[in-house]
C-alpha cells in the first residue's frame, strides 16, 4: 500500500469514514502487506498487477464505485459465496465482497456481540461501527445469509448498520426440500436485485453476467491447476491475494490480470523455476475463508519452507469451483443454473456435507499436497466440529494432518509457528 499522490481523503469524507481511524488503519495495511508481500522472492511479474490493486484498495477502486453510483448503477455487498454474483452483474450492478479479515473496533463489535463470536464477523462489525469500510460505505445494499448461527443472528443487528439488508434464508441440508428453498432465496434475491436498480433481469444480461463470472473462476481454475507443479510456481501468499483480489476487483480486468500471470507461470514451470524451492514440503489449506487482511497463517507456514499448493476454502477453491450453465430460454431456465451451480458450495454449515471431504482429499492429491493443515476460526462451531471428520478422511488416504483454531490476533503466532514447524518436521520429504 504505497503513498498515492492522489488525495482521496474529500471522497472518503464524502462517504462518511472516520479519516483519523482510516489512515491508522491504512498505515497498518500498508507496513503488513510490505512485510508479508513485498519480501518475497521470486514472485511472477504479473504480481505487480495485485500490488496496485492492493495499493489501491481504498483508493482507485473505491472511486471506480463512486463513479459507478454516479452514473447510476448499484454497488451490492456481501458476505458469502452463495451469493450469486452473476446476478448483480444482470442488473449492471457492481458486486463487493465485504468481509474483513483483521480484528478492529472489537469493544465496539462486542456492545452488539458476544465474546464468543468469531473474529470474521466481529471484524465486519468492527470495520462498519469505525466508519473505516468504504466498502460498505459505498453499498446500496448489503446482502447476508443465514447460514452459521452467529451470521445469522447477528444480521439481526447489523440491519441497524446499513441503510437496505437483503437476508438470504439458506437451508441447512442438501435435500431436494433443501435445494427448493434455497432456488427460492435466489429467486427473492433477483426480485430484491430488480427493485433496487428498477432494471428487469433479462436472459441476455443474466446469460453475459454468468459468462463474466465463469471466465474469471476459470481463470483462477488454471492458475490453481498450475500449482501442482514442483516447484510451485507461485507463493500460496500470492495465490491467495489473488483469490481475495477475486471479490473487489472488476471482473473483466481481474480475468485479464489473472490470464496473464498463468501465462507467466506456464513459461516457468517449461523452465523447472518456481516460487519455491523443489522438494519444498507441501500444504493444503482447508477450513474457514481467510479475508484480506487475514495472512497470519500462511505468512508462517511458507516463512517455515513450505509451499502452499491449494486451499479449500470459500476464498480459494470451494468458492470458485464450477461453472454456471449459460444455456437456457428464458431468465427462469437460467436461474435454475444458477441455482445447480450454488447448491454445490460445500460450506460446513451443511449437514451431513460428505462432498466437502472428498474434494479435501481430491485436491491433497491433485496438488500432489504432502500434508493439510485444517484452520478453524475460534467460535466457529461449524469448521470446528468438521475439522475432525476432514482429519478422519484424510488420514485413511495417508495424507497427515494438523488442525489449528485460531483468530485475527498476533498473540499466538508464536505458538503457531512452534506447531508448524513440528508438523513440517513430521511431513519433509
Ligand atoms: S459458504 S464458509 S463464505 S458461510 S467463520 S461467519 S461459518 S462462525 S464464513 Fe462462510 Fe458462506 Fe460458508 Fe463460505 Fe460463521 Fe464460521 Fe464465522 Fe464463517
């Protein structure tokens, strides 16, 4: 995050924040990004393209919002992959994702909260009750859903926060019943969608939003298939910018951007180079989304001499696996797609959700992964109660396995660091 010569301080005011807390917290991102980013060796020049964003972040982009407002189009936020993006885009409106990954403002968070809440939504809480978020500044709507209980009531609040809430009501099993209500929440999601920008969704502009969304989770699909390269051909630290870059970038110019680093890394696995050293222990990563600035984990695992290699996780590759089906006659036909296509997110808060484990253990082998290391955010009753059955399944495959609960604090970093490094010990090749 870079000095800009441009002053964006009249249009932050503009939007409400609270400039004295939003330069602290940009000072902060700043010095986190250089320390854990910048460091590195050997990153793809295309890299540089994410450094911008990032430098950016709070700046260019949010402007590109406010300039989308101006001329009319709705910016639309949320909070989970089973929001379906391919609609926002239907009703030319602008999607954002909104979740934070460092702890802020937490003894405000915690007038609305228990203390037993886990650090993501304490986080969103924190960053809208700070005025530091111009993400949800910028928002016209903000979408949630009931999926965990604590999202899920905590909703109950937060729509005191923001000027519209839109809840989609989530069912919790992958029944027929199930996927019936869940094409119903889709379906007052699109009507919500058509009353807020005054624009009816057609198949036309619903069939361009789901091309643009599949070309840019295909992009991430062939980036993600490279890594099973030796040496990876990228750091997982940038792998996972790039899958954060995913949810506030514009669409089109993320697929270009993310083209053209795979491009890049093509050209290095011909040459045997890569990111990391060969033989470098490899991880997989699965468990809880892990939002931007949420780099604790990784930063110590690859600062330890290993590579990440996948994550399976709502930011990586649970989120962004599959395509949506283009085909259809009419709007309705294309929701159904829709509709299949979301279905298949195998988020924890499922149950039973057998389809999570075998993707686990698809992608340890696909990305040749010699261990998994399992994060839990702390409270997260879901990924807890879950990591167990991951480690059962993985470990009748001999794929080795650590499960760690933590949160978007430092304090046992270096407690995370000593279990690492054993769990590397146990796995180096
Ligand atoms: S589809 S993973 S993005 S809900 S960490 S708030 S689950 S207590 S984020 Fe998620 Fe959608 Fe599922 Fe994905 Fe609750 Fe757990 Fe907190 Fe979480």
């Amino acid at each position: 995050m870079s000095t800009t010569p441009t002053d964006y301080r009249p249009m932050w005011a503009g939007l409400g924040l609270d400039l004295e807390k939003h330069d602290a917290l940009l000072a902060a991102l700043g010095q986190a990004y250089g320390e854990v980013f910048l460091s590195q060796k050997g990153r793809p020049e295309g890299m540089k393209y994410f450094d911008f964003v990032m430098g950016e972040v709070h700046g260019l982009r949010i402007r590109e919002l406010v300039d989308a407002k101006a001329a009319g189009r709705k910016v639309v936020g949320s909070y989970c992959v089973f929001v379906p993006e391919e609609l926002i885009l239907a009703v030319d409106g602008v999607s954002v994702g909104l979740c934070a990954g460092a702890d802020f403002a937490t003894a405000e968070a915690e007038a609305y909260l228990p203390r037993s809440t886990c650090s993501l939504i304490k986080s969103f809480f924190g960053f809208t009750l700070a005025r530091v978020c111009p993400y949800v500044a910028a928002c016209d709507l903000v979408v949630g859903e009931n999926t965990c209980d604590g999202k899920k009531k905590s909703y109950e609040h937060f729509r005191g926060l923001v000027p519209r809430l839109h809840v989609m009501d989530m069912p919790s099993m992958k029944s027929p019943e199930g996927k019936a209500l869940f094409a119903a929440a889709v379906r007052r999601f699109a009507t919500e969608l058509e009353d807020l920008s005054g624009r009816r969704i057609t198949r036309d502009a619903l069939r361009k939003g789901i091309e643009t969304v599949n070309a840019k989770r295909a992009a991430v699909h062939r980036l993600s298939r490279m890594r099973a390269a030796d040496p990876a051909p990228i750091s997982g630290l940038d792998a996972l910018l790039v899958n954060q870059v995913f949810f506030y970038d514009d669409p089109v110019r993320f697929t270009g951007a993310v083209s053209a680093i795979c491009d890049e890394m093509e050209a290095r696995i011909g040459r045997g180079a890569g990111a990391a050293r060969k033989g470098a222990p490899r991880i997989l990563l699965s468990g809880c989304p892990m939002a931007v600035p949420n780099w604790k984990l990784p930063a110590i695992v690859e600062g330890a001499g290993a590579v990440i290699v996948g994550e399976e996780s709502c930011i990586g590759e649970r989120g962004t696996r599959n395509l949506t089906e283009s085909h259809g006659a009419t709007v309705e036909d294309l929701l159904d797609r829709v509709v299949d296509r979301y279905w298949q997110v195998d988020c924890a808060v499922f149950t039973p959700n057998p389809t999570r484990l075998e993707h686990v253990r698809e992608m340890a082998a696909a990305y040749r992964a010699d261990g998994v290391i399992h994060y839990s955010l702390q409270f997260c009753t879901p990924y807890q109660m879950e990591s167990l059955l991951v480690e059962r399944e993985l470990e009748k495959a001999g794929v080795p396995v650590l499960r760690v609960d933590t949160d978007y604090g430092s304090e046992d970093a270096e407690q995370l660091r000593t279990r690492v490094e054993a769990f590397l010990e146990r796995i180096r090749r």
